[in-house]
C-alpha cells in the first residue's frame, strides 16, 4: 500500500518521525510499485507548493488522492 512517512526536527539536528500517510485503496504486492505511486503523488503535491500554493494546498491534494493518517504507528527498518 503506497505510504508517506513525514519527519519533523526535534531541535537537536535530527528528524523524527511524525506522521504516517497510507493510501488504504490501493493494496499492492509489489513494493516497489507501491512506492512509485507515493512517489508520484508527492511530487504533484510539491508542484502545488512550487506553483505558490500553501502547506494546505499541499495536504489537501493528497487527502484527494485517498491518502489517510495513522494515529499509532511504527517504521520497521530493514535488518
């Protein structure tokens, strides 16, 4: 399932993990693939910034794509 991992600087240099955006309608085998559509839908949303448009503008379009926050959530890294 395509997913957003956004971070925030905790002020000391370093980024933390903030929130996690999934896209619950588009369950996918391939990684990969998955990973392309966030791709792909976050750089449509950094044009709308690019363009003039607000941090909202920019929120509002993936909300439009399907995209939904998780409340609790955990980043597996890879062993």
């Amino acid at each position: 399932m395509p997913s957003i991992i956004g971070y925030k600087d905790d002020g000391t240099n370093s980024w933390q993990e903030h929130l996690c955006l999934v896209k619950p309608d588009a369950v996918l085998e391939a990684e990969d693939a998955a990973s392309a559509i966030s791709e792909k839908h976050l750089a449509d949303a950094r044009k709308i910034l690019n363009s003039g448009g607000s941090s909202q503008d920019f929120a509002i379009s993936l909300r439009q794509e399907g995209y939904k926050s998780l409340s609790d959530f955990r980043v597996v890294k890879d062993a």
